[in-house]
C-alpha cells in the first residue's frame, strides 16, 4: 500500500498502520525461511531491473552512475544475501547456560518481532538505505511503515519492487511527505523508530518518541577523519581521499570530511593530492536540474547535489574558510545557479572553522597536519561526531593502537568508508552520530525483542529459597555461599554437600 505525496498526512498514516498492522497479524506465524523466500523474490528483481533504479536514481539524487550502481545496488544485494546466511541461525531460540544455583533448570533467549516499525530515510540513498531496513525489519518478523525523503522520494520505485511478493505488499506501507507527516507517524505508535538522518531532526524525533517511550534508533551524519602516516601508500592514501570524500558528491554520512597528513610527507602529499584532483570528471552544467532531471551524461567520476539547501551549506562553510584564513587549493566557490560543484581542497584551517567541525555534507576536503600519532588522536577525536574514521599506515601495530583510541562506529584501515561495506560488521557511531546499528548481528537484532525463558522440571515440590524462612535455612544458605565463591579448587565437594542440604527444604507443598 502506498499513501501518495497529494494524500492528507492524518488519512494516510492512519490508512498506513491499518494496513500495517493486519499484516503483521495475517503473517506473524511466517517462519524466518519463509521471509527469506519472500526477500529472494525481492533480490531477484533488484538485479534484473537494476539499470531503471539506476537511472531512477541519477534522475532524482543526481549520483552519477557508477556511484548508483555501487551503492544503491551492490550493497543492497549484499545485505540480503548476508541475511539468507546468516538470519535463520541469529533468530533461533538460543540456549544459554544456566548456573549451578538453578540445577535442573534450562534457559532459553528468544528473539521475537517488534510489531509495526518506522522507518525514515534521508535523500541521499534513497534505494539502499529503504530497502537494508525494511529487510531486516521483515526477516525479523516485524511490518513496516516506510517515510522517505521528501527530497528524493524516488515515488513508486520502492513500491514497484514488492509488487512482486503479495506477502512483502502486505508487510510494507510506504507514505510520502514532509516533517509534519513524520510527526503524525510518530505520533501514531510504531513499536520502534528506525531513523537516518540530521542531527537536528533526529533530536527532534527522539524527544517526539520520548513522549510516548517508544524506542529509536539514530544514524546522524559524521565529519569523519582520515589519517595519513608518513610510512602509507603514497598513491593509495591519495586515490582513497579523493573517492572518500567526492563520491556522491560529498553527500556520504561516512565520507571523508576532514583529511589529517602527517608533517614530514604533508606538503608533497598535498601537492599530489591537487594534482591527482584535476582528473577526476564532474557532471557538467547542463547535463539537467533537480527539476528536469539528469541526463546520462556518461562515465563521470562526480555527479550534481541533490538539493539546493545542502549547496548552500558547502557556499557558507568554504567563504567563511576562506574568510578566515584558509586557502583554496583546488576548485571554486560553488556557484547559486547550480547544483553542480566540483571538488574543493583546502588548507591552512584552523579548528575552529565550520567546515573542520560541523557536516559539510559536500565535496570538500579540508586538510591539517600533524606532528606526531598523539596529536593525530586528538585531532581526530576532537569532534562531536563519532561515525566512521581512516587510517592509513604500512605499521600495523599502530594502526590498531589508534584504532583502538578513535572514537566512532567504525574504522578503516587503509582503506575508506569500507567497514560499513561489510554487511556482516554493524554500522552505527558514537556522540552526536547516533546510537544502535544496521546490519551484522547487533543490527539485525535491532529489529527485535529479546525473551528471557527459563524452564523448569514440571514436579510438585517447592524451591528451598520459596517461603517459610527459618533460621536454619537461613545458616545453611550463607555456608551454600561460602562454598560457592571459594577457591576454586575447594569449590565443588562443599557445593554438592551445601547444595544437598538446602535441597532438604525442597518439599511437596501441603495442601
């Protein structure tokens, strides 16, 4: 079911949970395999109608087609082949080890659906980011009401997807909108919150579930780091700094927003850095606007922006650089006619300008150097974002050293944005970036309720630490502790006399 963008936001989130919640009931009782088999229809049409989500894509977003083609579409597969590995054996009922203190008792961990989630997505990924949760949010047995961007709602492509699978059409409702429809779904009580996003509607949306305890999940967006030790690759670090931090024209919650060198390769690694710039292709001007959409204007390296407000940001963050002190190594002030903006390289900045400390969300790549590993540390971490970060090192002792003092989500090392591109490692930061994750495990289980079980023998007699209470029960429980928590070696003799004698106070109980 769709509601369409010309709908009243109260008729279609009310018609939306409706519908939502009679599918969660009509297929609650749908085995993990089964879902499995619903998604592997989904697959199978993601990759034979990839070439028109591709060009959905470039026409709303303004990726260029490589960029799509990775993204939207690689990812996306991955995670649904990870999830038919992997979903069935991290959703079976676990058994968990029960003490000696609970002899004779078994325990269990279930992993049950949440109900009816939320889920809303930003403009940047539009495909990737909709179709990774509703997965995961289906596998795990719950339904989902979908809000997109409505920036770059892509209406109808996701919808055109399920169309496939009567029972995914049952399980997912889509509404398109604006902020006042994301308070109106809100307010509608889904049984989790599922959001990627700004930091400031993210805020927004956690104090709207507070209101009503209902659970979220934030990804908000990082400045992430990247660090270059004079002992790196060279080439690589270079070719890896530029994909980081142009790729989908800087729009990456994970792309590489500020870029730390290390002093004694600093000015030659710069150098290189401009020079390897000017090859790389952007989207020319003409090739179309966000309103008349994007020609395939061939094999570009760099598309257009995907909204005007965002170009905005990267205007006000690069003239107050350069205000302050900056310099513009490479490309131009980004021009208010278009949404086309080349790459931007600068030093000489300073910590305390926007573009080294707020989301740029663009294609600029500011760069710093530093002397030695501790200030790089501290560079990094001085932040309030904690997503992802870069280490370029051929040491690797001290690549795990820093690794293990950065504070983000994830880290890659010699490479970049690649440790969210392992569908089996969660994705997820720290600090102003949010809280929970996506994919592995941790976010599959996300989309979960967790039941503790415990099972018992079906006999009639009472526990020994049930009522009455005696003095004698009383002495006999501080000796059982006494030889529960002694030296291991004494342990075990004294545990079974102990625990026979409490036994003792374990009866039929009187009718």
């Amino acid at each position: 079911m769709t509601a369409p963008a010309s709908c009243q936001p109260t008729n279609a989130v009310a018609d939306a949970f409706a519908a939502a919640r009679h599918g969660f009931a009509k297929h609650r009782g749908l085995s993990v395999e089964a879902r499995l088999a619903e998604l592997a229809k989904l697959k199978a049409v993601i990759l034979a109608r990839r070439g028109a989500i591709v060009d959905r894509v470039m026409h709303e977003v303004g990726k260029c087609r490589t960029d799509a083609l990775i993204a939207e579409i690689i990812g996306t597969v991955d995670w649904i082949n990870w999830l038919e590995r992997h979903a069935a054996r991290l959703l079976a009922p676990e058994r968990v080890k029960t003490p000696i203190t609970l002899l004779g008792k078994k325990s269990l961990l279930l992993h049950e659906a949440l109900g009816v989630v939320l889920v809303i997505c930003p403009w940047n990924y539009p495909f990737h980011n909709a179709i990774t949760a509703i997965a995961a949010a289906v596998v795990t047995g719950n339904a989902v009401v979908y809000k997109p961007s409505e920036h770059a709602a892509c209406e109808g492509l996701v919808e055109e997807m399920l169309a496939c699978s009567p029972v995914l059409q049952d399980l997912v409702h889509i509404v398109y909108g604006d902020g006042v429809v994301g308070q109106a779904l809100i307010a509608a009580g889904p049984a989790k919150i599922f959001f990627t996003g700004s930091g400031t509607t993210g805020a927004k949306i956690m104090a709207e579930a507070a209101r009503q305890l209902i659970p979220v999940e934030l990804e908000l967006g990082g400045k992430d780091p990247m660090i270059v030790f004079a002992d790196a690759a060279t080439p690589r670090a270079i070719a890896g700094a530029l994909w980081g931090a142009f790729t989908n024209a800087g729009q990456s919650c994970s792309g590489v927003e500020r870029l730390l060198v290390e002093a004694p390769v600093y000015e030659r690694f710069l150098d290189d850095l401009v020079a390897a710039a000017g090859r790389i292709v952007v989207r020319p001007d003409d090739a179309g606007d966000a309103d008349a959409g994007d020609a395939d204007v061939g094999d570009v390296d760099v598309g257009r922006m995907t909204v005007a407000f965002q170009r905005d940001k990267v205007i006000e963050h690069v003239e107050e650089a350069l205000r302050l002190g900056a310099r513009l190594r490479f490309g131009r002030v980004p021009d208010k006619g278009s949404l086309t903006v080349g790459p931007i390289i600068l030093d000489r900045v300073a910590p305390d300008m926007l573009v080294w400390r707020e989301e740029t969300f663009g294609p600029v790549l500011p760069v710093m150097r530093f002397a030695d590993e501790a200030e790089a540390v501290h560079l990094a971490n001085d932040t309030g974002y904690g997503l992802c970060a870069s280490v370029f090192t051929a040491d690797k002792s001290r690549a795990l050293r820093v690794t293990a003092v950065l504070e983000v989500g994830g880290v890659s090392v010699n490479n970049v944005n690649m440790s969210e591109g392992n569908p089996g490692l969660p994705f997820g930061g720290a600090k102003k970036s949010g809280f929970g994750k996506l994919r592995g495990p941790e976010g599959l289980l996300g989309f979960t309720r967790s039941k503790a079980v415990l099972i018992d023998q079906a006999g009639k007699k009472i526990e020994a630490n049930w009522y009455p209470y005696t003095e004698t029960k009383l002495q006999r429980f501080e000796r059982f502790i006494d030889a529960l928590y002694a030296p291991r070696r004494f342990r075990l003799p004294a545990i079974i006399w102990h625990g026979l004698r409490l036994e003792s106070f374990s009866q039929k109980p009187r009718r």
